[in-house]
C-alpha cells in the first residue's frame, strides 16, 4: 500500500506518519508513505526526522490547493489520508480566507485529482466541531452540522463536498471526525502545549471566560489507530466520529496541568472569552466502536504525564517554535 498523506509535517499527521512507517499501527504495516506539506507556520520537517531515513518514506513539499504541484506528486499512491488543514479557531476569528482557501479549495483540489488518477480510497480527517455546541448528550453522525467558528465551518463545508464526491462520483471516500488532540509534537499555540510551556517556563496561562467549557480529550495515538481502522475498514460515504471519552470542562484541565507542574491559582490570568466559543464538544463513538472495532487505549491521566514530560525534555522542538509565532 502507498499512502498519500497530506499536512503530514503537523501534528495529528506526523504522529500517524511516524506510527505507520514504525509498524505501530495494525493492517498498515509495510506501507509507503508520501508526505505532501506546504510546511507553514505549524508544520515542520523536525516532526518526520525519525522517520526521514526509511526507504518507505518519502517527503513532498507542496500546496493542496496548487492542482498542478498535486498532479504532479499524487500518481502511484493507493489511497490519500487528508490531514492538511488550517486548524486554529482564534485565527479564524482574527482572518477567515486562509481557511476557506485550505480547508475547503484544497479539499476540492484533492478530491478532483483523486478522481482523475483513479485513487482507490480517499478518508479525510475532519472534526467534531463541525456539530457546533452540545449541552448534554453526545453527537452521533446523523447530528446535522451547525459549525460556529470560521474554522469549523470551513471543515463542515469540506465535509460536505467529500460527501458529494462520493455521491455524484462514487469516490470511495469516507470521514472522520474527532474530538480535541492532545500528544507530542502538537504545535504549542493548542491548550495544552500552550499551558505546559508556559508553565515551564514559570509563565501563567490564558484561560478564556468563566472555563467552564467542556471538550473530550483524545489521545493521538489513539485518533490515528481509529484512523486507519477507517481506512482499511470503513464504508464508503460513511462518517465515523472518534473520541476519546475523558470530558473536562478548561477549568479542570488546568487544574490538572498545574497539579503536574507544581504551580498553583495564581498561574492563571482569566482572558476575555473567544468570540463565538462553543460551550461543550462530546462525541458518541459508538458507530466505529461497534463496526470497525475502535476502542482509546490510552488512559488520560498516563497520556497526560507522558505528554507533560516530552515538553520537559525537548524544548530545543519547542522553543524556536514559540519564538518565531510569538506566543
């Protein structure tokens, strides 16, 4: 199998990059992996230089939305794994273009190619924030998409041009959506990477209006396992929600992270909310529980610590990259 990974420089696609050319992930093993990156602000080659050596790994630097750059490296592969995406709800807020652009022109560009080159499988990893705001109980699939944020309706619209793909076209094409990440490697603008360097760097932490809002907390691991349970499992046209069942409101997170650092209170400068901000995500997994097998395998709190000290021990990854985004 030769995999078309798009964004695979970032975080959620780097971790599944160095998973599969490790032979971490099951019914992926022995796959070739393409990286096809624009390397922007967060996405970096110092995420692949464990792999960069393999002989099944192979790196391309080039734009989703540029058709001519995706013509030209995407024949030979068997599937595409869409990871590639503007992600940062504040900076959609700030500047939406840049979203429309990525999240939902390169969306068409890929799936255009996908079609013209006969790509036999197509996922393309999307998010739970497509559903907007619960206040209770958890989104299934068949939840109808009331995104809030300019970067949530940019993924909704990509969604919805996937699945149109698929129903026009017959792309054998299907969608993930999952709940909030968290591991090494994530780009420190996030909550927790944001919190933890900030801390180790005896900083407070930002925390948006009464912090009360609730999200579901996924171990990346753990997101990219259920992402190649879709690949090789998953139905075409269908939707597959991800999550990893630990919900805590941004209060209780940071309480947790300042328990792991030995900080207290006043660690903590309270923000002005962001504009717009959903109230609570929770996702039911219980489609791609019961088809394709999924269940997390990381415990949070072991998850957490382990992410906690990889921020301990290498802030020469870091630290060039806080710097350089001035965060």
């Amino acid at each position: 199998m030769k995999l078309f990974v798009t964004g695979g420089a970032g975080f959620i696609g780097s971790n599944f990059v160095r998973m599969v050319i490790n032979d971490a992930i099951a019914g992926l093993e022995g796959a070739d992996v393409t990286v096809f990156d624009a390397l922007t602000y967060s996405g970096t080659l110092s995420n692949l230089e464990s792999v960069a050596g393999s002989d099944r790994f192979t790196f391309v630097e080039g734009d989703i939305r540029n058709v001519e750059a995706v013509a030209d490296a995407l024949p030979g592969h068997d599937s595409i794994v869409h990871f590639a995406a503007e992600s940062h709800v504040d900076r959609s807020v700030n500047d939406s273009r840049i979203f429309v652009d990525t999240n939902v022109l390169g969306t068409q560009t890929l799936l255009d190619a996908a079609l013209k080159l006969d790509i036999s499988r197509f996922v393309h990893v999307s998010t739970d924030e497509v559903y907007g705001s619960i206040d209770e109980g958890s989104w299934d699939e068949f939840e109808p998409l009331l995104p809030n944020s300019p970067y949530a309706a940019s993924k909704a619209a990509s969604d919805l041009l996937v699945r149109s793909y698929f129903v026009t076209h017959g792309l054998n094409a299907s969608i993930t959506r999952c709940s909030n990440n968290y591991g090494t490697h994530h780009f420190p603008e996030k909550l927790i990477p944001l919190f933890v360097t900030n801390l180790l760097d005896d900083k407070t932490v930002p925390l948006y209006g009464d912090g009360h809002n609730v999200r579901d907390w996924l171990h990346v691991d753990d997101h990219c396992r259920g992402i190649a349970l879709v690949l090789n499992k998953g139905k075409a046209g269908e939707i597959y929600n991800i999550g990893g069942g630990t919900e805590l409101s941004n209060t209780e997170l940071t309480h947790v992270l300042l328990d792991a650092l030995g900080r207290d209170e006043s660690s903590i400068t309270p923000v002005a909310d962001r504009k717009g901000h959903d109230r609570r995500y929770s996702v039911d997994i219980g489609k791609i529980s019961r088809e394709l097998g999924y269940a997390p395998q990381v415990p949070f709190q072991e998850g957490l610590a382990a992410v906690v000290d990889w921020y301990r021990e290498n802030r020469a990854w870091w630290e060039p990259l806080k710097e350089r985004s001035s965060l």
